[in-house]
C-alpha cells in the first residue's frame, strides 16, 4: 500500500514540475528573431543594491558587489569593483539645461570577474540592484549578455535576461548587392565619396606647421594609451533609453567593450590601448527644432549624419562619435572617416579641425537595424568596428587569413556585421593588426598627427579609494578614510604624499586581504584568506604581504562537479569531452537527450559519454543539469533528466507542419521550405485566383439585380428602344402593302402607357 502512495506521490511531483518547467521554458526559447533563446532572472535586487551603496560610499578599494545566480545549466558569482577608467576625471555631461554634475551614483559602472574562475571578465553597470553587461569565459569560449526584461517584455515575471552570445543573430532581410545583415557603411559608392572629400579638405597651417615642430622635438611617449572620447547622443538615442542616467550608463557599457577587446590586442610596440570618456552631450526630443541642434530630421542620411556629426572642434579629444537608434538604409550600423599615415592627411584619430569647420575625428554608430533594436553585442562590435577605421584600417580582404569565414568566423573589420558569436568575430585580423599599428607608429611618432593619447595618470587619480598604477594606496579623500595606514588626499588635491603609506606602518588594506586595518600590519601566515574547492586549496597570507596568495592548485584534469568538468589551473572550467578532446554537444538519440554529450570535430558525431567511456569508471551515463537545454534547443531537462519538448508554436502549428510535410522546428522555415520545392504550385493558384475572381465579377454583374435607379433606368431605355425599333418595323412593312397605311405607333397594342414616360 504504501509502495502505491510513494508512486502515486512521484507522479503527482513529476507532473507539476513538468507543467512549472514548461510554462518557464514557453517564455524563455526565444525572446525575438534576434535572441532565439534566453532565461529570466529574479536574483534578489534589494540586497544587491544595499552593497551598491556601500561600495558608492566606501573608500576601500576592496570592496565588492557580489551577485549570484543560477542560468543556462552553471553558477554564476560574480564579484565586482568600481569601474573608474571608463570616464576620465574630467568628464562631464551636457544637455539644453546645462551641464549635469556625475556622480557614481549616475554613472555605476563596474568591472570585475567570476569567484574561482580565473580568466573570467564582467563589466557592465548596477542600478537598482539590478546588473546589466556582459560576463566573458574566455577558456570555454562563452561570453552572456545581461539585460532588464522590461526592455523586451511587458509585465515579466523577472527582473532581468541571460543569454548567450551563440544565441544571438541578425535578422534576415532583403539585400542590394554587396550588402549584409548590417553592415558598415564604408564600402561602394559612400567610400568614394568619402575618399574623394578627405582629399579635397585641409587642416590649417597652423595645425600642419605644429606637427613638423613636434616631430623635432618631442620622443615617443608610450605611456599614453588612453584615447579620450567625445560622445553625442541625438534624440533617438535617447528615447530608447529614457534618461539621462540611461544614456550615460549604456555609453559606457560600449566604452568598456571597446576598451576590453583593444586593450588585449597586440598592436607591436603600442600595448594597452583603451579608452575614457571625457565629455557628453545628450540631446533630447526637446532640443527637436533648436537651431543648435543638427539632428532633429528623423529622416536623415547616413552620409548626411556623419556630415552633422563632424560639424565642430573636437580638437581636444582623441576621437568624437555619435550615437543613435535611426534605422539607416540597407542595414547600415555605423560609418566613420578612415585615418591615413600619410603627412598632413585628414581624417581618424587625433584629427584637427579643418578649413571647413569639420572635424574628421568623428564616427557615428545606430542601435537600430532593419526596424529593430539590436543587441548590445553588436552595436558594441559596431563601435569597435568603427574605431577601427579611426585607426586606420580598411575592411578585411577575401583571404584566407584575414576573412577565414566558416566555423571560426570573419573577424571585427569585415565588412558585414557578424552575429558575434563565432571565435573571430571579437577579434581583430592581421591585417587589421597590422593597419593598426602602422596608424598608431605614425602618431606616436608624430609623423602624421599630434599625439593625442593620454596617460592613465589623467584618467585616474589619488583620493577615489581606488589602489592604482603609481599609488601605495588610496584610502580616498580626508573626511572619507577610516584607517591611518595610508594618507587620504584633501580636497584641493595639495596634500603632500597623498596615496602614499603612512610613516613607519607595513601596509594598507588597500593594498589586499592580508593587511590588519588596526594594526597597519601582515596578517600572520597562519590566517586563511580564501577558502578551498574541488580544484584548489585553501589559501593562507604569507606574513610580509598585504597580496593573499593563489592558492595550490589540484592537478589539471581533475574531476569536479559531480564528475561532469574537469579542473584547469585551479577552476572547475572544462568538460569532461576535453579527456578525448572533444566537446560538448546536445545527444539526438532519443534515449541520450538528457545525457552529457560529446562532439567528434572530425567525424561531426555527439555521442553519449557513457557510450564513449567518458570518465573512465563511469557506471552509469552522466546527465545534464536539471532546466539544461535539449532537443536541439526546443525542449528541457526535467528532473528525471527526461528532454521535455515545448513547442513554442502550439498545436496548430503541428497540424499546419503535416501538411506541408516538414519536421522544420520552426513554422515559418516550414512554410518557406515547402514554397521552395513546390514554387509553382502558389503560382498557378494566384494565377487562377485571379482568373477566378474576373469571372465572379462578370458572372455576378450579369446575373444580379440591381438596386441602383441609374441602372434600372438604363435597362428601361433599352426596352424602350427595342420596342420602339420593332414597331418602326411593323410600320415600315405596312405601309409598302399597296392600300394599307402604317398604324400609328402610339396606336398600336404593344405601346404600353409606360412607354411614353420621359426616359430620363
């Protein structure tokens, strides 16, 4: 009896976890044609925004955000500090009402990594406790976009998406020759043009003279590697995102992109590439109709915009780009005028005003494409695309090195938009690299241009808690330090030995975990600064170092998580598949969905591990985590690791399948499949349809009565004429029988009293 109830009982919690994971999973498959499959998240923002607050406060360049939460079948724990690079200390925010003090608190832009998994990357921003960015995995080749779900999705249930990079595409829409899904617009007729403009301009004298000065007297300054940034946003822009905060936030969003992807390029001689926003301009529908505001048409274009977006002196700043959400034609994501290495030339980084009143420093990007916001992967690879070409590099080439195509991708500076999810696509070519360096040899040299790099030390500065290059500490500002190890700035930024130790003390906890706020002292080696897992030790201080140790690694390819990955230099990051160097794959076996799989790159084959031996010793198969995704994509894994199919269609979508004859997963690919084959089958029916619909028309007005007095009117008339012609007849015959004279008409029987109405 009781073995019944226990069955029983694991059917009813079978049941309703199937209908939980399939009314979360109907949402989560695909967001829009651009995102094709995400999840929610509803971590708890109250607690998070608490240590927002305190880090906004805090003068300890220690303290972290930490957020965790579970998605796409892993933890994520990221731990995060205060971005202070993104925006230089100079940086400020204009709109039609004056400029607009910033504070981290506008601007909360953080940087950081995931807890035990070295490598890893995040940047992004918190607000309201809710974080939005992206997360990188460079060892497994995963990077995830965070965003709020109210920018999709009206009254979700979650605060906040998750999805992967490989999940996001750009919609397919009709192309002219040479175009792509998106694409630069720096290519045809538009470069051209551009080409032909940049060669008639001039710079001043004055500019060109100080170029040849300098070259005589100034040497390289390689510490210069931040260029700063002039940013516009048009009213578009801001309508997207709704405030002022919004804006700034998102700008730096793309600034961090940028930064992260050229600062890890090797550029030869010219290393850590990165850059600041040194001031903004917002402009809103309110400025709509300003004479200072150049971009009120909503119909301008793209060659236009970028025309009004030079418009100025930007002479102060590196670069100056324009960002908007206007949906330019043929798919078009960016533009910017190209740099040259020729002397005195015009156009990309560090250029100077010309006789025309344009700079050509400029470049603008659009978040919109084909009538649809894009993701923030790609217009982030836009701005970076675009920068590109600011510094001097042309589209790849079609070869083999540098636009490889297929399983790996084209790199940033295709000409195409790429969905970015391939391992190239974040990258630059060697021809671009090369481009690049050349460009950037020429202005640090000063051979071309002024070099209007600057130092991290303009950047950055002492007294905002933040530990950098050049400091032994900073414990922030004089009122805000709450330790006598390190000597806080003041307010007029003149204290003597600011951000340095203070006389006679070891350390500062500024500089790490292992320093003794009280004491100003080495912790002792004794006390543990971190704590162990599967693939690493615990972590003790060293007794003469504020720094805690890495701890001791486990061996490399060590189990971990149940089995399912293996360790990598202390973090539990690889697959299982990596034992016979494969990777890993969604089954499509019936009986292995919910297995762990693994792909054969040779033989294209995703076998079970178990059936591959995988790991050795394994006695029964290993299965993906509970809510992983399976059935290429269209279905889940319950709790009993079956693959639960959720067709996002519903069940009219099934029947409509069978009748097409196709298993398509998608109802549209479906249909378009079946058109295809069978193109002249929907020919020959629009053909009779419209044959069809003729003979109704001529058939019906032949037929059917009419109500309209004109028409009945017309039809008595011909009667009457008929009538009449016949009577003319009779009486034309009756009058050539000799003795017989015509019967008048009105005379005769067949003249009815209707006849002799007014016809009309």
């Amino acid at each position: 009896m009781m073995d019944v109830k226990m069955i029983r009982l694991k059917l009813y919690q079978s049941t309703i976890w199937t209908l939980f994971m399939a009314i979360c999973l109907s949402e989560a498959v695909k967001l829009n044609d651009q995102i094709l499959h995400y999840e929610g998240l509803d971590y708890d923002t109250a607690h998070i925004n608490l240590q927002h607050k305190r880090v906004a406060r805090s003068t300890d360049s220690q303290q972290r955000v930490e957020i965790k939460f579970n998605a796409h079948g892993r933890d994520f724990h990221l731990r995060l500090k205060r971005d202070v690079n993104t925006f230089s200390k100079e940086f400020r925010v204009v709109t039609s009402q004056g400029e607009i003090p910033m504070s981290f608190e506008d601007a909360p832009m953080y940087i950081g990594e995931l807890v035990d998994e070295s490598g890893t990357y995040c940047h992004g921003s918190v607000r309201e406790g809710q974080f939005e960015g992206r997360i990188l995995i460079p060892k497994s080749q995963e990077s995830y976009s965070v965003e709020p779900s109210s920018r999709y999705l009206e009254d979700p249930d979650f605060h906040s998406i998750i999805y992967k990079d490989e999940d996001v595409v750009l919609p397919d829409e009709p192309k002219m020759e040479d175009e792509g899904q998106g694409s630069c617009g720096v290519k045809g007729e538009i470069k051209k043009r551009m080409d032909k403009k940049l060669k008639n301009m001039r710079h001043s004298e004055a500019d060109a003279d100080d170029v040849t000065f300098r070259k005589k007297r100034q040497t390289i300054d390689v510490d210069k590697q931040t260029c700063s940034l002039y940013i516009q946003t048009d009213h578009t822009f801001y309508e997207r995102h709704g405030s002022v905060s919004a804006v700034v936030t998102q700008i730096g969003q793309h600034v961090q992109s940028a930064s992260f992807i050229y600062e890890n390029t090797d550029f030869g001689d010219y290393q850590n590439i990165s850059f600041a926003v040194q001031r903004m301009r917002v402009w809103t529908p309110d400025d709509i109709g300003r004479l200072t505001y150049l971009f009120g048409n909503n119909y301008i274009g793209v060659e236009k915009f970028l025309d009004l977006a030079s418009t100025g002196n930007f002479n102060e700043y590196c670069l100056a780009y324009t960002f908007a959400n206007r949906d330019f034609a043929n798919g078009v994501l960016g533009l910017a005028w190209i740099a040259s290495i020729a002397r005195r030339s015009n156009g990309g980084l560090c250029d100077k005003q010309t006789s025309n009143g344009q700079t050509l420093n400029t470049g603008i990007v659009t978040t919109n494409n084909y009538e649809a916001n894009v993701p923030p992967l790609i217009s982030h690879l836009t701005f970076a695309h675009e920068i590109g070409h600011s510094f001097g590099s042309q589209h790849d080439p079609a070869t083999d090195s540098c636009s490889p195509g297929g399983s790996i991708g084209n790199y940033i500076m295709f000409s195409h938009s790429s969905d970015g999810n391939l391992i190239n696509n974040q990258r630059f070519s060697p021809c671009s690299v090369s481009a690049i360096s050349t460009t950037l040899g020429t202005v640090f040299q000063e051979t071309s241009k002024t070099n209007c790099f600057k130092s991290k030390a303009d950047i950055t500065f002492c007294g905002n808690g933040i530990t950098e290059e050049g400091e032994e500490c900073d414990c922030g500002y004089e009122e805000e330090c709450t330790h006598s190890c390190c000597i806080p700035q003041n307010s007029d930024f003149t204290q003597v030995n600011a951000c340095k130790l203070a006389a006679g003390v070891a350390c500062s906890p500024t500089q790490g975990t292992c320093c003794d706020a009280s004491t100003c002292s080495y912790k002792a080696s004794s006390a543990q600064c971190e704590q162990s897992n599967e693939c690493h030790g615990k972590a003790f201080c060293l007794g003469d170092s504020s720094v805690c140790p890495d701890p001791t690694p486990e061996a490399d390819l060590t189990r971990c998580d149940g089995g399912r990955k293996l360790c990598r230099d202390g973090e539990c990051t690889e697959s299982v598949c990596l034992l016979q160097n494969r990777r890993e794959c969604q089954c499509t076996d019936e009986v292995e969905l919910c297995d762990l799989c693994c792909l054969d790159d040779r033989t294209n084959l995703c076998l079970s591990s178990y059936r591959l031996g995988l790991p050795p010793g394994q006695s029964t198969p290993l299965k993906a985590d509970t809510g992983s995704t399976c059935g290429d994509y269209m279905g889940y894994c319950d709790g009993f690791s079956e693959c639960r199919q959720v067709d996002e269609d519903g069940p009219l979508a099934s029947i409509i399948r069978k009748i097409f004859y196709s298993e398509e997963p998608q109802l549209t690919d479906a249909i378009m499949a079946w058109i295809t084959e069978f193109w002249y089958v929907p020919l020959i029916i629009g053909i009779a349809i419209i044959v069809l619909m003729i003979l109704i028309v001529v058939l019906c007005n032949r037929v059917i009565p009419t109500d309209n007095p004109w028409d009945q009117e017309v039809e008595k008339f011909k009667k009457r004429s008929s009538v009449y012609v016949k009577l003319q007849r009779k009486r034309y015959r009756g009058s050539m029988a000799p003795g017989m004279h015509p019967t008048p008409v009105e005379s005769h029987p067949d003249y009815t009293i209707e006849d002799r109405a007014t016809p009309f």
